[in-house]
C-alpha cells in the first residue's frame, strides 16, 4: 500500500497541475460579465458586495490581487487566478476521492495490491477527476473570478475528508470537516449539503448491522444538522445577537454592536464550559459536538469583514450591514423577493388581507429606530407545493404558454405539479446536466425554444425526436461555439459506473446518490424558480455534476470487468481506460474547448470604459444592476477609469444609506446635488408614494412637487384609512423651468445652439407609484442646475427614464438629458437620436479592438456587440442627414474594421439594414451590395431549415420569420431607392418565394 500511497499523491499533484495549466490557458486576462467585477471590486479594496456576501472568497481574492504588485490592470489577472488555483485543487481532491472509492471495490488482500489493482484505481481516478475537469458548467467557472470554483473545492475536500476518516476511523478527520464547512459559509453554502451524505456514512461505518429504519434516523440526522448550520448558526445566532444588540442599544443605552459582542462572548464562555466539562467528566461524544460547533463558529467568524468594512464606508458598500441587525438583514437576503415553498398561492390568486409578520428597525443617532412592519399576503386561493405563483404579467403568460392554459383557465395543483416536474425539473436541472454529459446545442440561453440552449446528443435521429428536423441546421447552430456534442458517451459511461457500483457496494451508491440529489434536485426544491432567468443557472448545481463524474470514473472497472471476459487482464485493463478516456475526457475537451477559450477576451472591461468615455466630465450615469454597473464598479475602483463619473445604480438608489453614499464625494466625482434631509428618505419613510389624481390640469414644476413629496405637514400629504397621513404624488405631469443661459454657460449645450434649448422641459410620469429611488432621480435633476452631465444607460427598461425619453440623445452607449426643443423633424424615438457632435468624439474613443481579438464571443459580448453597431448605425444615419458625410465614412470605417459582421442569429441581421442604407448614401454600393448577399444568404439557410420543420416548430419561430422576411423586404427597398436593380429584382423573386412557401406550410 505504500507504492499505492506514493502513486497517488504523486498522480495527484500530476494532475493538479495538469488542471490548473488547462485553466490558466483558457483563464479570462480581466474581468468578466456578471458579478466578477463586483468580486474584484471588492476583494481589491475590502468593500462589501451584494447579500449574503463572500468575506473569505473577499480576503483571499485581496492577497492574490497582491500579486499585481502597483499594475492594477493585473488585479483581475490574479484574482481570476484564485479559480484557477482552486479548480485544479478540487481535480486533485476528486481523483483522490474516485481512488479511495475504487480502494473498496478492489479490496486488497492483506492490504497488499497488485500491479493491475494499483492501475486500474488510479485509472479510475484519472478518468473521472478529467472528465469534471473539462465539465461545461465547471470549466466555465474555473476561469473567471466568481466563489463557484472555490465553493466545489471546499465541498471536494469535506466529501474527501469525510473517505479519510472512514478509512482511518479518526475523528480529528471530523473536526477538520467541521472547519472547512465554517469556512465555506463564508464563500458559497454548496458544501452545507454534503452533511446528510456524511451522516449516512457515519451510520454505514460505526453501525454492526444497518436497516432501513436506521438508514432513515441518520438521513433526517444530518439533515437536522444541516438545519442546525443553515438556520441556527447563520442565521439565527446572528438574530440572537441582533436582539440582544437591540435591548442593550435602546434599554442599557449601550454603543451599537456592544451588546452582540457580550452576547458572542457569553455564547463562547457557555461553549468553554462546556467542553471543560465534557473533558472533566469524559463525555466524548459531547466534546465532539462542542468542538465541531466551535471549528465551524470560527470559520464562520470570517464575516466579522462584512460589519467592520460596512462601518469604514467604502465606495461599495451594499445594504451597508453596519449594525448585528442589518447583518442579520444582510445574511437573510431580505432584498430578495420571498418565495413560497410548501404551501402558497397560484399567480392568478388574490391577496384578500395583510399579515403583519414583525418589526423592522434601522440605525438612528443614538438607538435603534422602528422603520415600519413587515407583512405578508393573505391570499383567497392557496395550494400544496406552489410552483407556479408568480404573478408578474411576463411569468403569468410562461406560465400559460408551457402549461398550455388559456388566459382564463385557473391552474391547480396538477398544473403547479407538472410545471415543477416539466420545467423546474427537466429544463432547468436535468438540461443543464445533460449538457454536461450528452451534449449541447448552442450557448443561446434557452427558455423552451427548439433552437435556443438545449441538450443534445449530437446524434440526428435522436435529437430529431425532440427538436424537429437535424438535417438542414442553420448556421446559427452549427457554428456557434457552444455547440457540443459528446453523443451522450460520458453520460452512458457514468450509467455504467453507477451501475457497477451498485452492484459492488450499495452503502456507497447510497452516499454518493444522497450527494447527488441534495447538490442538485433538493436545490430545485428549496429555490422554487419562477421562470424568464436573466441568465442560465447550470452553476449552482455543480456540486451534483461533481458526484456524476465519480461515476465516470468508476466505469473503468465495469468496462474492464466486461472486456476481461475476451481479453487478458492487463489488456482489458488498457483498452478500458483507452475507451473511458476517449468517450469522456478527450472528447469533451475537443468539443468544449472553443467555448471556454477566454484568451484574449476583454469585452466586459470594454463595455465599461466604453460606458464611462459615453458620458463627458463629472457626469452623473443612471444605470442598473448586473452588467450595466458592475463592470464599471471594476473600471473605477480597481484600474481607476473615469472615477469623475458618478455611477448610480437606480436598483440601490431605493436604500438610505446607498443614498448616504451619494451625498458624499467618491474619488473624483464631487457629491449628488440631492436637497432631500437624511430623516426624510430613512428606511421605512418615503418608500414609494401613490399617485392620487387631484384634478391638476396644468403641469406642476418639479422643484414645487418635491417640497410637496418631502413635506412633513399634514396637509400635503393624505389621510389612510388607519387615520395616519402619507405623502402622494398628486399631479403625473411635470415640468422643469429651464434658463437657457445657465445652460449654455455649463456647456450643456453650445451657444450656437442656443435657441433650440426649451423654457420648459414637459414630459409625463406614467406610472401610479413614485419609488424613493425616481423621488432621489427627480431631487437630482432639480437641483443640478445643468452643472454636471446626467446620463441614462442605454440598456435599461423604458420606466427607467420617468417619462423623459423625448429629451434623451444617445452620446454614446448612454442617453444624455437635454433640455432641447421637441420639434417634428426629431426622431420620436430616442434611441434614433444622438447629440452628434459629442456622440462622434466619444465612439472615436470607444475600445473595440476585443470583439475581433477574443478567441471565442460569449452571448453577453454578442449582446454588446449587437448594441455597438447599433449606436454606430443610428450615429453615422444622423451624421449623412446632417451633411457630416466625412465624419459618417469614419465611423463607417472604423465600425467595419473593428467590428465582427458575422451573424450569429436572425436578429444579428437587423443591424445590417442602416449599415446597408448608411454604405449606399455614401456611395459605397459594391460594399453595401456585398452586405445584401451575405446576409441574405443567411437568412436563405436560417430559412431552410425552418421551412424543413413541422408547422408546430415552425409556429414557435415565427418571430424569426417574421424578422427574416422585414429584412429582405428593408433590403429590396433600398436596392429601389439606390437603384440597384438586379439585386432588388433577385430579393423580389426570394420574398415572393418565402411567403408562397411559408404560406403553404
């Protein structure tokens, strides 16, 4: 065993290495999309992200970003690399977890191996560690700066640490358990569900004779301590602490925090005692307990970060949990919508009444202040295990479309069922592990389309069962990257090792199988999805993913146990890792690697500068959450781009002390310009105001509605039928005074254009709830006076902008506010317009050398692409309307030097439409005409496969063919107008043919 022991470790570490080398290649050199800038951000200045927070992912990514030494365009580098590190490291932990499996099914006589045992383990592990390593969901991870990859590795060395100590019944392997899982709280809480599959291990280890009786007490065992973790320890030591903070705060007129800080230290004394007393009187098994409970409270400790940061004020500063009760808040993920699980409503029921459900507080000068209840709804129709309660319009219609309901059938609990096994189970679990393991379509994010993200086998006959026809694929399929196919090997050789493990050693199937379902189907259960995901969620279910490449290991020793029936032992053995490693491994390299390629790949640090160098000095930049802020979190904090723009995301903007932060100066940019007193947008006042129509018939200026809005006597404000009295917005129409000459003295608008600036800026608030986040918007745009710049991104939705848009000009890949004139022969839609002058200035400065440097353009880089040609398109139209043709042929130029042309679906082809238009106005016709051609002829093979499907599919695509057909028809138009004859006669032909050929399918 001890040859067996040095092979190991040593294949370990080979394969460590191996893992990381792959990683490191395929390593994004920046930032990424999503929330990777937030992490960066975050972990490069000790800030606090979004709820429930990452302190020791934080801390670890700080001393990786170290790394960089004083080139901070390095920090993303080294921060990204922690993935890495931790990608490879979780490789090694699972082959030395697939060896110590395989290490019972051998089962050596007197402890000694032979040389085909040694190396069919070793295969084994070899096979199945390879397998996980070249995982989509997996390697997708792995090479960006998210807490996925760390996350699977702590759950890889609990699992393996948990093999260690049956292997050597010592119980330190427990404590050392214990510890990691703490530590894990404060990256991700994947290893959480590994407590049940540990619990049955324990059980199967110490008990003389195992029942299904006992099998069940160990189950419900660790998941009662998983519970313990999950709620006790996480939640509600902290809601102990909160409490008592609370009662010493505004009983004892103690400091915040003093009063949870002698509550932890009674909790650590109560524990002391304990353990002295287990020793004292020998308790083993409670000593045990005490001292897992402390190793998992010490690593849990890691969020004493989050409040000690929250207090220091960084930049980003989210929910800021300054105090044990918005720690509590923070950790409970209280932002976040609440989902019913075993009993709620259906999303056509109604709230009928209010429940009132507790009290909320926020921090006041000197005490914790009440901010308001809160309450929960009472609804008149409710159901068992609600899956479909949704009652947003966009999911209600899902819900209709999937389940085949019509708009006035009411759902029951059948339909909730079969929502929850269809969609909740199949699309968006089973999906994503098919993806991993049989193949995969495109990388189009799915939602229930036979052409977007689907799993595939890569086997026509097969996949034609459930997408329609595979014979005439398009384009936009066969040569998306994201296209892979395995054709369902890995997935039937971890069938193979399943089985072969089953029959072997059933205790250990049980393990791996509670390992699984609770890493995957118990978090479908828990999280109960509604549907229209703003992106794939494959990631969160890694950790079963993990159990299934065990599997794919194990299936060399049942390729081998059929083989050596024909063969000789060492051969079979040869030929059966030769086969694993090419039906899994290898195959899923070749087919993955285009798609996890991120050399080169800088769009999201693109986007970003491109944003921020939109916007002129010292402006204000309204933006949402996710990818529209932070990547420009990133840019300004980490590499310090453009910090003299304020990015305010409106998302937060609701919360009073992401308000606080406005108020204040942030490197270079001065503070907001808002009027309104801190005690009149704390939490719980002014949270949103109605609209009460007051018979108004004039618009009320905006300065004179916000001393109405922000007043506290009682009447302007209304009456509530529990007698108190609320602030209401009375009036939807507005306007704002303007004074021409302060607007042109802040070079908002030049003085040549003076007389196209308004006396009055009229527009209309068309919602019937004004939130404290439009109350601060309009406080802003009042109290600016035109001094800075105030922009709108462009990638927002439309209530973003209060009603505004006739006044917003695109300069870039954000909306300026201008206090210009409306006037007919101004493009009505504001994404058709742009201030050119300033517009041309910044896309000269745009970034775009990305788009055609990286290896590979993920669909969030495509989406940016698609809405840089956009603003490229819409500038240069403007540009040749206003006779500026020399400064419309350069950004012409430059958009088709660094811009990719490719279409990667029919909707790319709408942007060539002003390209053509824009090409032929200045007189490049060969170019514009070569445009026609290419895009035509895509859509011809786009079409061809369409028109080769059943009406059924080819109803389901009927926007395609509605986008398709108004491009041809755009096309054929402008070979008219330009007199392009030839080729309009050929689209004429092509439009006549399509519409006889779709209309007789």
């Amino acid at each position: 065993m001890e040859k067996y022991r040095r092979i190991n470790n040593l294949t370990g570490l080979v394969i460590f290495f191996f893992a990381s080398f792959v990683y490191w290649l395929c390593m994004e050199p920046t930032l990424s999309f999503w929330d990777c800038g937030e992490f960066i951000a975050a972990s490069f200045k000790m800030q606090v992200g979004h709820q429930p927070g990452a302190p020791l992912f934080l801390m670890i990514g700080k001393l990786f970003s170290l790394l960089a030494g004083t080139d901070v365009t390095k920090v993303a580098y080294w921060v990204n690399f922690v993935s890495v590190v931790s990608s490879g490291a979780t490789i090694m932990f699972l082959f030395w977890t697939i060896n110590a499996i395989a290490l019972k099914l051998i089962k050596p006589e007197n402890g000694k191996m032979n040389g085909t045992q040694l190396f069919t383990v070793v295969a084994a592990g070899t096979v199945g560690a390879l397998a996980y390593t070249f995982s989509d969901t997996f390697w997708f991870s792995a090479v960006e700066a998210e807490v996925y990859a760390i996350s699977t590795l702590c759950t890889a060395i609990v699992f393996w640490a948990a093999l260690k100590w049956e292997t050597h019944l010592n119980d330190k392997w427990l404590l050392f358990i214990a510890f990691i899982i703490g530590l894990s709280i404060g990256m991700h809480l994947l290893s959480l569900l590994i407590i049940p599959s540990i619990s049955l291990l324990y059980y199967f280890k110490k008990s003389a004779k195992v029942s299904l009786w006992g099998s069940i007490k160990a189950f419900l065992l660790g998941c009662l301590i998983l519970g313990f973790i999950q709620f006790g320890i996480i939640q509600y030591l902290v809601l102990f602490a909160a409490k008592v903070d609370l009662w010493s705060v505004n009983s004892l007129k103690m400091d915040f925090g003093q009063g949870a800080l002698l509550f932890l230290i009674a909790i650590a004394a109560v524990l002391a005692t304990g353990v002295f007393y287990s020793i004292k009187k020998r308790l083993y098994q409670l000593h045990l307990v005490l001292l897992s409970t402390i190793l998992v409270l010490f690593g849990f400790s890691s969020y004493f970060m989050i409040i000690i940061r929250a207090n220091a004020k960084p930049n980003i500063n989210l929910s800021s949990p300054d105090t044990p009760l918005s720690l509590y808040s923070y950790l409970s993920r209280t932002q976040y919508e609440e989902k019913p699980l075993l009993n709620g409503q259906f999303f056509d029921s109604k709230p009928i009444d209010l429940k009132e459900k507790g009290t909320t507080y926020r921090r006041g000068e000197h005490a914790y202040e009440v901010s308001g209840k809160q309450f929960s709804y009472v609804y008149d129709k409710n159901t068992f295990f609600p899956r479909i309660y949704s009652s947003k319009p966009a999911h209600i219609q899902f819900y209709q479309n999937w389940l085949g309901l019509s708009p006035e059938q009411s759902p029951t609990f059948w339909n909730s069922l079969s929502f929850f096994n269809s969609y909740q189970v199949n699309f968006m679990y089973w999906r994503y592990f098919l993806w991993n393991f049989s193949g995969r379509q495109n990388d189009v994010q799915g939602q229930g389309s036979i052409t977007e993200g689907n799993w595939t086998t890569g086997i026509k006959p097969i996949d034609a069962l459930r997408l329609g026809n595979q014979k005439e694929l398009p384009l936009s399929i066969t040569e998306n990257a994201g296209r892979n196919s395995f054709y369902g090997l890995p997935l039937l050789l971890g069938i193979l090792g399943l089985a072969y493990l089953y029959r072997k050693d059933k205790k250990a199937t049980i393990v791996l199988g509670s390992l699984f379902f609770f890493t995957g189907i118990a978090i479908i259960l828990f999280i109960n999805q509604d549907p229209l995901q703003v992106r794939e969620r494959d990631y969160a279910y890694v950790g079963s993913f993990y159990v299934f490449a065990i599997f794919i290991g194990l299936s060399v020793f049942a390729l081998k146990s059929y083989l050596q029936r024909l063969l000789a032992n060492r051969t079979s053995l040869v030929l059966a890792t030769a086969i694993a490693l090419f039906a899994a491994p290898l195959l899923m390299a070749l087919q993955g690697w285009d798609d996890h390629d991120r050399t080169g790949k800088t769009t999201a640090l693109d986007m970003a500068k491109n944003y921020l160098n939109s916007c002129e000095p010292n402006a204000i930049l309204f933006t949402n959450a996710d990818n529209d802020t932070y990547p420009l979190w990133y840019a300004q904090e980490v590499e310090g781009i453009r910090t003299d723009v304020r990015v305010v995301n409106l998302q937060f903007l609701s919360t009073a002390s992401y308000i606080d932060q406005m108020k204040r100066k942030q490197d270079q940019s001065e503070a907001l310009p808002i009027s309104t007193t801190r005690e009149k947008y704390k939490e719980g006042v002014r949270d949103y105001l109605s609209y009460v129509d007051y018979g108004l018939t004039d618009s009320v200026e905006l300065k004179d509605l916000l001393a109405i809005l922000t007043s506290d006597h009682n009447d302007d404000k209304i009456q509530m039928n529990d007698g108190s009295y609320e602030n209401f917005l009375p009036s939807q129409h507005l306007k704002l005074s303007i004074d021409p000459t302060k607007v042109v003295a802040t070079h908002t608008v030049p003085a040549a254009q003076k007389h196209l600036i308004a006396d009055q800026m009229e527009w209309k608030f068309n919602k019937n709830h004004l939130f404290k986040s439009e109350l601060m918007v309009f406080d802003i745009i009042a109290n600016n006076q035109w001094k800075r710049p105030i922009y709108f991104a462009t990638n927002v939705s439309d209530d973003t902008y209060v009603g505004l848009d006739q006044y917003l000009y695109q300069e870039g890949f954000a909306y300026r506010l201008l206090p210009l004139k409306p006037t007919s022969d101004v493009a009505t839609d504001k994404s058709a317009r742009t201030n050119n002058a300033l517009a041309y200035q910044h896309y000269e400065k745009f970034a775009l050398d990305g788009f055609k440097e990286a290896k590979y353009l993920d669909p969030e880089s495509r989406r940016v692409l698609h809405a840089t040609w956009g603003f490229a398109n819409t500038l240069s139209s403007n540009l040749i309307q206003n006779n500026q043709i020399k400064q419309a042929e350069r950004v012409i130029q430059l958009s088709m030097d660094k811009l990719p042309l490719k279409n990667s679906s029919i909707s790319d082809t709408l942007n060539k439409i002003s390209l053509v238009q824009n090409l032929y106005a200045i007189n490049r016709h060969g170019d514009a005409n070569r445009l026609i051609k290419e895009t035509s002829q895509f859509i011809d093979q786009e079409f061809g496969y369409i028109l080769s499907l059943a009406n059924k599919n080819q109803n389901e695509l009927i926007y395609d063919i509605k986008q398709g057909m108004y491009v041809l028809q755009a096309f054929n138009e402008l070979a008219k107008i330009y007199q392009q004859k030839a080729i309009a006669d050929q689209l004429k032909l092509k439009i006549e043919s399509y519409h006889t050929r779709f209309s007789a399918s």
